[in-house]
C-alpha cells in the first residue's frame, strides 16, 4: 500500500494510489505545521490558529503543485492526463491537497512513458 511513495515513474494500482495519498496528506499536514512553526519561531511572532491559516493558504497550493508536476513528468503528455493536472492544480487553490492529491493519486494509476508497473507487494511493504 505504501509502496515507494517518492518514485514518481511507478503506475500504480488502486489499493497503492490509496496509500500514496494518505501519505502525502499526512507528509503535507506535518510539514505545513512545522513550516508554520519555524516562520514563527524566526520572526519571533506568536503563531496563532488565524495566522497559521493565512499562511497555509498562501503555502498550501504549492505541495499539490510540485507533485502534479513530478507525476505528470513522467506520464505521456495525453490530453486526459493533462486535463486532470490541471483540475488538480485548480483544486489545490481551493481544497488544497485534500482536493487535488484525490486527482493526483488518480493519475498514479494511468500508464507511464516507459511502462513501468509497480509490483503487487504487500499492505503494509
């Protein structure tokens, strides 16, 4: 299910699509929340929940969109996988990852340029 998560080249099946994205959900929750905390910390300003709310809003559409372009690397440039990196991109202005990573593991499961199939492995490998 959580089967190499940076390897971007992988066509992944359903069941590791899941995984990929509740592990970028989770990678991109932590990391707003640290980001959040370091600018804080640095500009020696106590972080309140408003605050910390405007800042991921203007940070948060970056993750889907670094990903989509690392995925979308990778994939032939068709017109079905072009038009889902940009409704992606769309829905990270508005949902943020909670919306586009859905699209984003979405195309994990369409081929590759090269072809290469990630291997069934275990829940949990």
């Amino acid at each position: 299910m959580f089967h190499q998560p940076f390897d971007f080249s992988l066509q992944r099946s359903a069941v590791q699509a899941i995984g990929w994205y509740l592990f970028f959900l989770l990678l991109s929750f932590l990391g707003g929340a640290f980001i959040g905390l370091a600018i804080g910390a640095i500009a020696n300003i106590p972080v309140t929940y408003d605050s910390g709310l405007r800042m991921g809003m203007r940070i948060g559409p970056l993750i889907p969109v670094v990903l989509g372009i690392l995925v979308m690397r990778n994939r032939p440039l068709m017109a079905s996988n072009v038009l889902i990196t940009a409704i992606a991109f769309v829905l990270a202005f508005l949902f943020g990852f909670l919306g586009a990573g859905i699209l984003l593991a979405y195309l994990t499961t369409r081929p590759t340029k090269d072809g290469y199939v990630a291997a069934r492995a275990e829940i949990f490998s």
